[in-house]
C-alpha cells in the first residue's frame, strides 16, 4: 500500500502544468498568463502595471504566472483535502 500525501510541494504544482501562454493586452499593461494543466484544464493569473512608462513584460508574466499558480494551489489542495476526508470516513466505517 502507497503512503497518501497529505501535504502539497512546489514541485507538485510545477509538474502539473504541461503549457503556458500569454497575452498583453494592445494600448495596456495588462498581462494574462494561461496555464493548462495535465487534465486540460486551465487556470488565469493577470498583472496589470499602473505606469504604462514603467511597464515591464518579464515582470508582468512572471506576476500574473504566480497569481494563475497560486490558484492551482487552491484547487490541488481542495483536492487533497477532499480525498484525506473521503478515506478517513472509510476507515472510520470499516472499524
């Protein structure tokens, strides 16, 4: 018997995405980052800088990447919870 996880790492969250894109927004500062996962579905993060002069894209993909995995986080770490709380109430009926 495999040991379940009960706790999520970076690396977990990295290995679940298999595409990224990106689009800036013509005449703005607005970026959006578009990770597909493993499962084909997709998470958003957008940046947005205030100064248009100031406006770095790195920047701007880097920031809205982070936001679109820290969305993923929640998701995987729903998902985790939701599997620990389904095999503790099995365990607790086979008692």
């Amino acid at each position: 018997m495999t040991e379940q996880k009960t706790s999520l790492t970076l690396a977990d969250i990295d290995a679940l995405i298999v595409a990224e894109d990106y689009h800036v927004f013509p005449g703005t500062t607005i970026t959006v980052c578009c990770l597909t996962l493993q499962n084909g579905y997709t998470v958003t993060g957008e940046a947005a800088c205030v100064s248009a002069h100031m406006f770095d894209a790195e920047l701007g993909r880097m920031h809205a990447r982070n936001k679109a995995r820290e969305k993923i986080w929640e998701l995987e770490g729903y998902l985790l919870r939701e599997i620990l709380s389904t095999q503790l109430a099995e365990s607790q009926s086979d008692q």
